[in-house]
C-alpha cells in the first residue's frame, strides 16, 4: 500500500491513536462507574426496604402474640 506524503509523522499518528484509546478508556471506565453506583444504591435501598418490612412483621407479629395471650 502506498503511503501519501503527510506533514504528520508515524510518532504523530501514533500519538493521537493513544490518546483517543486513553479518552475511549476513561469514557468506559466513567459508564461502569455510574452503573456500579446506581447497583450499588439500589442494593441499599432494597436493604433498607428489607429492614424496614422486618420490622414491620416484627411489631404485627407481637400484637397477634399479645392478642392471644389477652394483653392488648
């Protein structure tokens, strides 16, 4: 293949093909980021959801005990 005169040399090309893998690299890094933290936050809410339903049961649970035992 012939190569056409170019004022850039192959340094140059060789240049911005690693910057532009370098900004490529970061962008992917910053998506995955995002979604590690929305998974994340959505764990916790879920867990917190959780806990908060446990007490909930909790506290049904001990008036349906209280009520058989006959102490409103």
């Amino acid at each position: 293949m012939a190569r056409v005169n170019s004022k850039y040399s192959d340094n140059d090309e060789n240049a911005v093909a690693v910057a532009v893998a370098v900004v490529v690299a970061v962008a992917v890094a910053a998506v995955v980021d995002v979604a590690t933290k929305e998974e994340e936050e959505e764990e916790e809410e879920e867990e917190e959801y959780n806990n908060i339903e446990n007490e909930f049961n909790k506290g049904i649970a001990m008036k349906i005990s209280q009520a058989f035992a006959g102490k409103n």
